[in-house]
C-alpha cells in the first residue's frame, strides 16, 4: 500500500509498506517452475512433431539400399545387352 506524507519542510515522501508473505512467495516461485516447464515441455513436442513429419517424408525422398541394389543390376543388363548388341552391329559391318 503506498502512503503519502508531506514533511515539515513541504515535501511529499511516499512510504512503501510490502507485506509479501513466505506463502506468496512459495505460490510465485511454483508459478514460475511450472512456466518454466511448460515452456521446455512445449519445445520438446514441438521438436518432436517435426522429426515425425520428416520420418513420414523418407520414403517419398530416399531409396532404400535393396532398391537401388536391384535398379544397378538391373541397369548394368541393360549396358550389357545394349554393349552387345553394337558389338554385333560393328562386327556385322566388317
């Protein structure tokens, strides 16, 4: 509560009586931890939704090994038979 007072010389003094009680204190010090947390906590889930998004997009931007495996094999007979396929024709042209 403030309180104002004029001296005897005409000057107006303010008194600031704080009366913060343990409880208050305690009460504010919870409210604060628990923001805290809140904060930390809402952080984290949102750290957490977004690897769930980019786990989700893998598949559509990555191929996993046996695909590739079996694509290179399956490039390397098509080389094969295209490799072939100009022997003959510069063998047919002797």
């Amino acid at each position: 509560m403030n309180m104002v007072s004029k001296n005897s010389k005409g000057e107006y003094t303010v008194d600031l009586h704080m009366n913060i009680s343990l409880e208050k204190i305690i009460s504010g010090f919870i409210v604060l931890c628990i923001g805290i947390i809140a904060f930390f906590l809402k952080a984290s889930f949102t750290d957490i939704d977004n690897m769930q998004k980019d786990i989700k997009e893998l598949p559509e931007k990555y191929v996993l090994k046996e695909d590739y495996k079996d694509d290179v094999s399956d490039l390397k007979g098509s080389l094969k038979t295209i490799q072939n396929d100009i022997k003959k024709l510069l063998q047919e042209k002797k």
